[in-house]
C-alpha cells in the first residue's frame, strides 16, 4: 500500500537537546510538506520542498531545519532554538496542484 | 499567515441533521480542498475543487465554490456519529504551498 509514514508517533525532548522526526513516503510525490499543529488550532507550514535537494521556509520555519536528500524521504529536526516545540507534527506529500496526502503525526513533548 | 478561515468554529448536531461548514479566503485560488481530522490523527482529504468549477459531490458531501466572493461551503448530509471531527479548507495559489483555514470542530450526537 502507498502512503507516508512517520516516526515515532510519540516523542520526548529534554530542553536543550535536538530531536529528529522520520518522514517517508512512497508515493512518488515531488512534494513534501511539514506542519505543525498546536491543541484547537489549524496547521502552519514549517518548510516545505517541491524537488529533491531544495526545499523553502514556510510560515514558522524558526527554530527548525530539514534536508531532502532522497525523494521519499523529508526528516524535521526541532533545534534546541525552538523555544516552544509541544506540538503535534505532520507530514504530508502531494504532486503538483494535487491534494496533500498526510502522515499519522507525530506528537513531540518537552520535558 | 492563514488564507482560509472556516465558520462556525464548532457545530453541534443530532445524528441525521446535514452540517454546514464554510471557508473563506483572501486572495485568488486554483483550487480549494477540504480536509477531515478526527482527533489526534493525520488529515484526510475529502474533496479537491477547482477554481473554474462551482459544485462538487462525493457521497454524502457537497462542496460549493464561489470566487466572486471568496468562499466554499462543505455540506454534510443525514450526519453520522462517525462524521464527528475537525474540518479544514485548504488553499493552493498554483505553487505547491497549501495554506490552512484554522478548522470548524463538527459533534454529531448519537
């Protein structure tokens, strides 16, 4: 079955430490997104990459970096400068003008 | 920034009812998408609508698009327990960036 995947479904962060959050997907989209999703609220875009080995700040990219070295593959690392990381992430692909197809989440907590 | 901005922020309803749900956005769109997301999972697409068409069906859903007033409307018709969840509309500008309203939170009541 096609789909993305992500991993872990739930994470925890010490202050001060940096953590990573799996996105894969086999699908064969060129596009992969990040969101992020606080309690009640909707998402806003973190980065997102239209093509391997490029990718574009989104709305709240502070704080967080990515990497698209492979297709199916768009990991998120939550730096230690992301001052207020609890939140609900996801991971989404698409084609072009196509609809997003999302993740399961991952839910990241700080300790 | 959000783009899409869905009204009302929560809706509660008997089972059987229809809920409507309604987004509206600032600037011109080539397509506009609704989204469901039940709690604490990924979002599901539901319905893809195109700037150049005004009504769309799947199921038990109707969407309307109206660009002269920047808005679309999600029908849910004869509700069900399971449709209970949050809803979102989506924007696209032709560039691969999506933009989300902040959700209605639709309660269907057994």
């Amino acid at each position: 079955d096609g789909g993305i995947t992500q991993s872990p479904k739930y994470l925890f962060r010490k202050e001060g430490q940096n953590v990573t959050l799996s996105c894969e997907q086999n699908l064969n989209h060129d596009a992969m997104y990040w969101y992020r999703q606080d309690p009640g609220q909707g998402l806003r875009l973190i980065y997102y990459s239209q093509i391997v080995n490029d990718f574009q700040k989104g709305d709240i990219a502070e704080g967080y970096s990515v990497s698209r070295e492979k297709k199916e593959s768009f990991p998120l690392t939550v730096t230690s400068a992301q001052k207020n990381p609890t939140a609900f992430y996801l991971c989404a692909s698409s084609i072009q003008q196509g609809h997003e197809v999302f993740g399961p989440g991952t839910r990241l907590t700080v300790l | 920034s959000q783009q899409g901005e869905e009204d009302p922020q929560a809706l509660s309803i008997q089972e059987g009812e229809n809920a409507t749900m309604n987004c509206s956005y600032k600037t011109s769109i080539n397509n506009l998408q609704w989204y469901r997301q039940n709690s604490g999972r990924g979002l599901v697409h539901l319905i893809l609508i195109r700037s150049n068409e005004r009504e769309k069906h799947s199921g038990r859903l109707r969407v309307t698009l109206d660009t002269s007033k920047k808005s679309s409307s999600l029908l849910i018709t004869a509700s069900r327990a399971a449709d209970t969840a949050s809803y979102f509309c989506a924007t696209d500008k032709g560039t691969y960036k999506y933009i989300f309203g902040t959700g209605t939170r639709l309660k269907v009541l057994a």
